[in-house]
C-alpha cells in the first residue's frame, strides 16, 4: 500500500522537470493520484474518418490517408509546417509550430499513416494542428486495444509535450508493470449484493477497457465506491453528533407557546408547518443537540415555524437568536416576530445589526447577559466576541451558506452546551446535492404553500416589447398596485450587454414621469440609511416603483407588490430568478413576473427562461438548474473544494447515490462503530486517509 504514496517522479517517463508540471497543472504528485485521474472520455481508435465526412465541431478524430506534400509558410511571427494529407474523398491539413525539421526529415510521402487530433475550422476550412501520427504499418502492429483514454489537460502541458499520449504511456506503465497499487476498499458482501468488479479490475478497466461494457462496470464500481464513502462519512458523522454532542433538553411546552398557538397565530398551520413543527419538538426533547435544514419555498411559511420553536425554548427558560445575511432581511424577521408577538405578554425582543448605535448596543448586551432578553435577531453582528448570552439555547440561521464555518461555529462557543440549531434556507436544494452536501443534517421540507395564494403568472417578453409591457405596468399601478424593477448591474459594463441600473431608472423616470409616479432606487453601493429609507417609502406605498438589483432577492416581504420585472433576465441563474420572482404573489391579488431579454439569448438561457415560466416549484426550478449549471455553480463553490468528485456526477449518477447512501445507512445501523470482521475493510479505507478530495471537512 505504501507504494500508493511513491513521487510521481520515480515513474518512468516521468523525472523531476515533468513531474513539477503534472504538479501545478493537475495536481498530481504520487502513484496513487495519478492512478486516481481518470480519463473524462474515450476515443475508438478502430473508427476512422472520412475527410469528406468530418464532423463540423472542433471533435477528435482519426484519419488514414497519405500525406501528399509538405510546406514551410513564413508568418510574421516565425513560421509553420503545412502537410496536405489526403484519402479518397479529399484533403485536410496538418499544421506544426514547433520541431519543423524534425518532422519534416521524419516524414515519407505518399506512404498512408493514421493521423490523430483536435480538428480546427477556419473559414471553412479544416486543419489538424499538431496531429500525432504514424505509418500504417507501425500503427496496426501497436494498436493493443480499440478505447483509448482521453484525459484533462492544459495548455502549458501540450506546450510542453506532455500529450495525450504521453500521459496513457505513464498510465500504462503504471498499471500494466507497477502490478496491483490497491487493496479491495469494498466488502465482499457488498460486492456480491451489486456484482461490481474488483478494485484493480476496474482501475485498469478504467483506463484501458476492452470493451463498452467492461468500461461501464469500471465506471460502475468507482463511482459507487466515490458516492459510498462520502455518505459513510456524512452518515457516521450524524450518527456521533447525536451520540456524543449533548444538547438541552426542552421538554415543555408551556404557556407562552399554547397561548400564542391557541390565542395569536393569525393563520392555520398547513399539514406541512405541522409535520416539520413536530420533527423539531422531537429533536429539542430527544437531550441531543438539534441540527437540522429546514428547507422551504418563497412564502412558504418558514418564519412562524422558526417562531413556534422560539417559543418552546422560552418555555423551557432559555434565550433564542436569529441570524440573517443582510440587515434588510434581519430587519424583515424583526418586524415580523415582533408583530406576531404583540399579544404575547413578557416575550422581549431586540435586534442587533452593524446599524445599532454603540448605546443601544450596550443595553443589548447587558439585556442578553442577564437573561432579560429571550429574542436576538441580527446580522454578522450577533457573532461578534462581546456578544453574551447568559443562556443561549436555539439558534437559528437564514441563509445558511452566506455565513463562514468559522461564524456560525462561534455560536456554539458561546455556550458550555451547544445551542440547538435550526438552519433555513429558501433556495430549494435538489435531493442529490442535499444528500451530499447536508448529509449529516437531518432535512425538513416545508413543501405545501399556504392556502388562497394565487401562482404568480410568469411570462418572458423580448425587449422589442418594452412599450407594451409599459403600457400593462401603468394599468398595474391605476389598480393600485406595486412594480419591481430589477437590474444585474449598477454600474455600465464594457465587456457585456446587460441593461444597466442608472440608464434604466432615467429611462423609467421618463416613462414613468412626476407627480404621477414616485420611484425608489435600492442598491448594494448605497449606504444602509439610504436603502431603509428607500425601502420604507416603497413599503408604505410612498413609492409605486421600485429600481434595484437584487438586494431585494431576500428578505423584502411587501404584499401590494404584484409585478416583478427582471431585466436581462437571461444573464440570471434559475434560482436567483426563483428568489426574485417570490418577492411578489405574497397578497391576495393576482401577481405578475415579467422576464425581459435580448433577442440574441443562448440555448442555455432560453431554458432557464422557459422553466420559469412553466413552473412556479422551487423544487422542480433547481433540479433543471443542477442539470443545466452543474453542482459547483449551483452552490456557488467552484473555488472551494466541495463536489470536486473524482468520477461520479451528481447530476448524471442521482440513482446511484441513492443507492449509495441506503447501503451506508443501512451498514450503519446494524454496526455503527464498524466492529464486526466483515466492516474491517470500510473501517481501514476510513483510517487511511486514502480518499484525498475532503469532501467532508467542507459539510456544513
């Protein structure tokens, strides 16, 4: 197993120049890590092309032809090597920057060679550059195998002839003389139940497979492997939370809970707000520490749950906080709390945001310190040192993934006993990357909306319809109602067309003139005065248009808004677009959201467009934006690390991970602490650190 760890630079083919680069470019510097790149497609190297049949992309592809003359063009910077490479059906050329006279003393003409590489269309015509290519003869007693792996690469690397070619050399090497790198990482039981190969088998498989079903088990296997050792760890990780992480135990449900629920809630529960309601009484008496992902559409009715387990921990003689990402949104759950509970007598609230004066500050810590004070809601504010409770029992955070590990962990040293803890989110997650990225949550979903609202109708008009679309807001505001007008940027950009924020609030102004029409402009560069203002005039129908960009995504809860314009709603991911079209539809009157684009729009928009309007369900919105986006881009974690998965696609493989994670669940409830001789195997896998991607150290 040791040999796993070997330098890279030890393999032949390899030395120390090559294996610095393999470093920097893929990040690969041992046996195991290269053994680990696996290739992203393959190419039939029994197939060949026609040059009058060549695909019109920039595909790979294989020709045998000969190569009829060779040519050296001067450029104005140095010069190139043009060969015409022909067969019976016409020609293409191949094009050399680099090594001209060696290649050109290398090359026999007329004799047919089999040629290999990225095609180039320029104005119509196609050219090979830098193809790899060999006589006829040398290639039909080299050829081993029909599949040949194609493997990530860079610029740099090809600039420095680390080809294609060169890295199956160094898989080769590594799998058909290096000999078995790898110990079995699967039980036999488990092998057996799913008839998936060998780890070897499907390593080599993997990388040389013999044929298209011997590369689909390979895959199989690896995959499998990959999304089981991710729930195994995400799993045992909940397992010994509960296990070993104390919580409060909160087992009233006392007076101030039964009077606001029995005397002050201004709405029946949905069946869906009962369910989840239940799940957290559960947890908050179970003497573990709570943490669970409540997930909930726009307008679900997330608030009153998040209120209703306030209460118990009132019940119960401990102290609450709830943190939100902006102070628009803080000040949303503020006002709302506060109004539900202004019939409930001795329940004190406060809200701690980077606005609040050092005086108020002060009398806010002193109030949380000793226990005066049952509510907190706030901002980042609220994780800052000097910020005490005198005995925090629940905390709840909004919009989870816009907070640091390192913040929302400062809650828990807070306390000699963590708090209890209630995430929310708005921004249904797909079930797959829930699994994987909220694994050791347990998951609430509130996924019926309160009853009598009406769907928002969503509709999506080219800007050639920018007048009548005027024309339908103006017959809007004579009703009474409220306008959203929301722009991607504030300041003009060179590099794209998007509608910008200062042009449109002018052009606004003119259609929209005074005094027939008042319009507010909120945007992320103003002061946070300014913003509260402009959104107090709009709230208080002061105002019948409001400009912004999408500080407005969360947080701003104003029933008379019935129209949501989304300007260059094209250049919008569909879950932005979801947030922001719930931020109407929350009254009684029938609620518009307009998407406006340019005509010039890619596939990928034109979908996005045509799923919003054909469905209003969060749920079904981010499955399409999983498949459209990918799991990094959805999560907003390229650069982080997360869902970096060797092998397996969250999007593609979903049944799998199911699968995956029912076989890890089930393996450890029957052996939690993977004890018995048949769990040994999984149980060293864990210990040696084998799987190097830490996935896990990024969970939530």
């Amino acid at each position: 197993m040791s040999r796993k760890r070997t330098s890279i630079e030890y393999l032949k083919g390899v030395g120390p120049e090559r294996a610095r680069l393999l470093n920097e470019e893929l990040k690969i510097s041992t046996f195991e890590q290269l053994l680990q790149f696996f290739p992203n497609r393959y190419i039939d190297r029994t197939k060949f092309y026609r040059t009058d049949e060549l695909p019109k992309n920039n595909s790979e592809i294989q020709l045998k032809g000969r190569i009829t003359s060779i040519n050296t063009i001067q450029q104005k910077r140095g010069k190139r090597l043009v060969a015409e490479f022909s067969d019976e059906t016409g020609f293409v050329n191949l094009v050399w920057f680099r090594g001209h006279q060696w290649i050109k003393d290398s090359i026999i003409i007329n004799k047919t060679y089999v040629v290999f590489g990225r095609l180039n269309w320029f104005k119509g015509r196609a050219s090979i550059p830098h193809p790899e290519m060999e006589l006829e003869s040398t290639f039909k007693n080299k050829i081993k195998r029909s599949f040949y792996p194609i493997y990530p690469s860079t610029e740099k690397l090809v600039n420095k002839g680390i080809s294609q070619k060169v890295i199956q050399n160094l898989m080769e090497h590594l799998i058909e003389k290096g000999g078995p790198l790898f110990s079995e990482t699967l039980p036999l039981y488990i092998l057996d139940k799913y008839k998936l190969i060998s780890k070897n088998e499907a390593l080599k498989e993997v990388h040389f497979p013999v044929s298209q079903n011997s590369l689909s088990k390979a895959q199989s296997r690896l995959k499998f492997e990959e999304l089981f050792y991710i729930q195994i760890q995400l799993i045992l990780k909940n397992f010994q939370r509960k296990s070993k992480i104390k919580g409060y135990v909160f087992p009233l449900i006392g007076q101030t809970f039964k009077s606001f629920f029995d005397l002050h809630l201004p709405f029946e529960l949905t069946t869906a707000q009962k369910r989840v309601v239940k799940e957290i009484r559960r947890d908050l008496g179970s003497g573990r520490q709570m943490n669970r992902l409540l997930q909930g559409d726009v307008g679900s009715g997330k608030t009153i749950v998040a209120l209703l387990s306030i209460l118990i921990a009132i019940d119960n003689g401990f102290q609450s906080c709830l943190v939100a990402p902006t102070e628009i949104l803080a000040q949303q759950h503020f006002e709302s709390i506060q109004y539900l509970l202004k019939k409930s007598v001795g329940v004190s609230i406060e809200l701690l945001t980077g606005s609040v004066n050092l005086k108020k500050r002060k009398i806010i810590h002193e109030k949380l310190k000793n226990g005066e004070l049952h509510i907190l809601i706030g901002t980042h504010a609220v994780f800052e040192d000097n910020v005490k409770f005198k005995n925090l029992g629940l905390a709840i955070i909004d919009e989870q993934h816009r907070f640091g590990v390192a913040q929302r962990s400062s809650l828990w040293v807070k306390n000699k006993i963590p708090p209890h803890i209630l995430v929310m989110t708005a921004t249904p997650i797909p079930r797959t990357l829930a699994m994987s990225l909220y694994g050791d949550l347990d998951i609430s979903i509130i996924d019926r909306l309160p009853p009598g609202r009406k769907p928002i109708k969503t509709l999506h008009r080219f800007d050639n319809k920018r007048l009548s679309v005027f024309a339908f807001l103006k017959e809007q505001i004579k009703k009474g109602r409220q306008v959203y007008i929301v722009y991607p940027l504030i300041k003009e950009s060179e590099k794209l067309d998007y509608k910008d924020l200062m042009d449109g609030y002018e052009s606004i102004t003119r259609s929209f003139p005074l005094p027939n029409y008042q319009i507010s402009i909120v945007h992320g560069k103003m002061k946070s005065e300014d913003k509260s203002y402009e959104m107090e005039r709009f709230k208080k129908g002061k105002t019948q248009i409001m400009v912004a960009t999408t500080v407005i995504e969360v947080g701003v809860n104003i029933p008379n808004a019935s129209v949501m314009i989304v300007e260059s709603a094209e250049r919008f991911g569909l879950s932005q677009l979801h947030q922001l079209r719930g931020r109407v539809g929350r009254g009684n009157e029938q609620s518009f959201c307009i998407l406006m684009s340019s005509s010039k729009i890619s596939t990928n928009g034109i979908k996005r467009l045509e799923t919003m309007v054909k469905t209003n369900d969060g749920f079904k919105i981010a499955e399409a934006d999983l498949e459209l986006r990918g799991p990094g881009n959805l999560m907003g974690t390229q650069q982080s690390g997360i869902l970096k998965l060797k092998i397996a696609d969250l999007v593609k493989d979903q049944e799998l991970l199911k699968v995956a994670r029912d076989e890890a669940k089930s393996l450890l409830i029957k052996d939690p602490e993977l004890k018995n001789n048949e769990n040994q195997i999984i149980k060293r896998t864990l210990s040696s650190n084998y799987f190097e991607s830490n996935f896990w150290n990024f969970i939530s």
